[in-house]
C-alpha cells in the first residue's frame, strides 16, 4: 500500500496495495532491507547541540539559505520492483539503490513537483531545531507519479528509533503526508494501520512526537491516514484571523489547529514560494514541540492543546496552538503550584492547571476565551470589572445546569452554576478579572 501527497493541497488518490500486489501478481520485490529493523547500523551517534525533527517526505535541501547547516541526518528509503523484467517501481534513493543512509541520502528527489515538498515543510520548523531528512518517494512507472509506500514510512520511523537508542536528539517526527480518508480514529483498520500505531507507541517511549497533516481535502467529518491513528498527533489549518481553513479536514478526534496562512517557504535551489495548507500547519507544531521541554511526550500534547483557543469547526470546537503559551507551560516560576508556568497560566493564584484542574477536571479552561480562566475571571460582561452588571449575569445563571450562556459563571468548571461559583466570584468582586499570566 502506498501513500501519495501532492504539495500542500493533495487530493485523494487510490492507494497501491504494494504487498498485495507482490502476492497475486508475483513481483520480483527487490528490496536491499525488507525493514530498517534487520539493519545492523554502524553509524555513530552525531554531535548536535540542538534537539532534532526527522522529517519524512520527499528530501530536504540542506544547501537552501533557509536551512543551511540544519540538516545534519539524512536516510533513503525507496522501493524497487519489477514483473517479468519489466520496472514497476524506481527508487528515488540518490545512489539508484532503494536505501541509502549517510549523507547526501535525505536530498530531495528530482523529476516531480512533489519533490519541492520536504523542502517547503521544513522551512516551518523552528530555527532552533536540527533536521533529519529522510527521503521515502519511489517512482511508480505506469502513473508516472512519486508515490510514498506504507513499508517505506514503516522503514523510515524504524531508522529514527534505532537512531535514538544510538544517542541522537530526536524529540519529534513530521509526517505531512496522507491519503485514505476515515472518519474514526483507525488504529485497527488494517495491518498496516496497526503496524504504524505500534511504531508510534514505541517512539512515543522513547520521548518521540509524531505529527500528522490531517489533509487538504475540506472533509468536515473525516481525516486522511496515517493522522487518524490515535497515537499520532494530528494537525488542521487555521487563518491568520483565527478561523479554519476551509480546505482542511478535521473531525471530532482531530488534535490541534495551528497556522500557515499564505507563508513563505523555501523550494530546493535557493527560491521561495506562498503557500497555506494543513502540510505547513503541521510542520510548526512538530518544530516548535522540541522547545516546549515537557518532561513527557503526553505532557507535551497537552501543553500544545491547552496554549491557546479554541476554534469553532464543523466537527466541534479544535484547540489552536499558541506555540509562546506552550513554550511557557513547563517553565518556573509557578505561583499557584497547578504546574502551570506563570507566563502560560491564565489564572496565577487559583490552581487550574494540569497537577490540580478545575472540578470537572479541565486544565486553563477559559469559557469566553479571553486569555482569563474561568476560576478567576468574575468579569462576565466583559467591561475588564467585577461588578454589578456581573453579579446579575451570575443570579440569572444561578442554581442550575449549564446552558448556552451560563458557561462564564461556572467558575469553578463542574457543570452547575451554585455555590463554589458564588464564593469564587466574591473573591474578585469590586476588581479586575484575573490575573492572568497570558495578558501582559
């Protein structure tokens, strides 16, 4: 099975079975290593003082302006195959070969525009990341189209692995390619959906992020794979006013919304073009992750969800990363002791973080999103005072449920608006909401 990805705005393309087709039409598969992990690596762990992002795509131009001296790991991992002598399938690798690893192997491929891709995507990370390139196009002759295979991503996510047990940085992996839409978390939709679900458990136990474009294709309820396995992190789009791509796709257990409207990116040779698209989105998420120094990779995800707003989709409300908020998360000092840094906590002395959430056990829960948690923001009208005008909206709220409206007066997060909310807005009355480490 193969898995194809235009430049940003790919549209969805039926996958190749490539094992099946091994099996029912009896072709020669040629493959130097059936998998990375029957590799005896001999490489030795290179000196970086910066974390370091394996991006798996099309080859990274590590000469670009943008991205020199970044690109200090490369790796190839192409597929070759034939039938009765005839060429299937022509690796892209830069030695012919269908692996290549060392330098000069993660280079983009040539001959397609896709091929532009990994360049583009990596001109999203953060500067303060390195870059593993790792290069998984093969040529399939009879579309004359680059197509990456499932058994290449496969081989690609082994190498980062054995390459961390060898002591290289890796904190992150980008994957900004996908097809095959689902409207369900597929961890066990098929063998190899559960293959890249193992893979991505066991890199995530080695501090390993993987993220995932959810795909360009405007799909309201479904994403592409591999983003809709629960163990990989998925990322949509949003504008640069905070609203969502309409080209995304995304569904209820999409991730994280981030960014890339109309940016620049750098294309192999030295050029840069604009470009928007979920590719990009992901590709800032993935290099902006290594700098929020979470102690784990759930703690992570979870500072990424909770940095910034929340963003009305037609698959619900999707949080959007404020990559500054997340940076902050895991950073002293922390007044209230909720583990929540000052600079990132939206309520600095009431405990609302991830150690001690509110009462229905949300972390910075922030109703009206005004950058105030609702444990500290009694300024329901939104006038920057706890007043009057306030104590009014809550006795209207008062002694029931939640309902549209009332969602600012459950200030403590438990469903009711009752007492605990009574109490915690005396304590701001007759002042301004907050604070809050997120408004300067």
């Amino acid at each position: 099975m193969k898995i194809q990805t235009k430049p940003w705005k790919p549209k969805p393309k039926t996958f190749y079975h490539a094992l099946l087709d091994v099996l029912e039409a009896t072709i020669t598969v040629t493959l130097a290593v059936a998998l990375v992990l029957s590799l005896v690596w001999t490489l030795d762990a290179i000196a970086s003082p910066n974390p370091i992002v394996a991006v798996i795509d099309s080859g990274v131009d590590g000469t670009h302006p943008a991205l020199q001296n970044r690109v200090i790991e490369e790796a190839c991992f192409s597929v070759e195959t034939t039938l009765a002598g005839v060429p299937i399938d022509v690796p892209l690798c830069p030695n012919g070969q269908d692996t290549m690893i060392g330098p000069g192997a993660g280079v983009p491929c040539t001959g397609f525009q896709l091929c532009n891709h990994g360049t583009a995507v990596s001109g999203m990370l953060d500067p303060s990341v390195d870059i593993m390139s790792i290069q998984v196009y093969t040529h399939h002759v009879s579309s004359d189209e680059a197509v990456a295979y499932e058994i290449s991503l496969l081989q690609a996510l082994s190498h980062v692995s054995e390459r961390k047990t060898q002591g290289v940085d890796i904190q992150a992996v980008n994957i900004s390619i996908g097809d095959r839409m689902f409207g369900t978390l597929c961890d066990s939709a098929g063998d190899f959906n559960d293959a890249f679900h193992r893979a991505a458990l066991a890199l995530r136990s080695q501090g390993i992020a993987i993220f995932a474009s959810s795909g360009n294709d405007g799909n309201p309820s479904g994403m592409q794979y591999p983003a809709c396995i629960s163990s990989i992190t998925s990322v949509a789009t949003t504008l640069s006013d905070h609203t969502l791509w309409p080209s995304s796709n995304v569904a209820s257990f999409l991730d994280l919304l981030a960014p890339a409207d109309n940016v620049s990116v750098p294309v192999p040779g030295g050029g840069h073009e604009t470009a928007t698209g979920t590719s990009l989105s992901t590709a800032l998420v993935s290099g902006a992750y290594p700098g929020i120094g979470a102690p784990t990779v759930d703690l992570g995800i979870m500072a990424l969800k909770h940095s910034g707003i929340l963003v009305p989709t037609p698959a619900g409300l999707i949080p959007e990363v404020d990559v500054d908020i997340a940076r902050a998360v895991f950073q002293a000092p922390d007044t209230d002791g909720d583990g929540w840094g000052d600079s990132a906590d939206n309520c600095l002395n009431v405990t609302n973080g991830h150690v001690i959430t509110d009462a229905g056990g949300r972390i910075q829960y922030d109703a009206d999103g005004d950058s105030t948690g609702n444990a500290c923001d009694c300024d329901f009208n939104q006038d920057n005072f706890c007043g009057g005008p306030d104590y009014t909206l809550l006795m209207g709220c008062f002694n029931q449920a939640v309902s549209s409206g009332c969602e600012a007066m459950d200030m403590d997060g438990d469903g009711f608006v009752g007492m605990e909310d009574y109490n915690l807005f005396i304590v701001g009355f007759n002042g301004p909401p907050g604070p809050s480490g997120r408004i300067n």
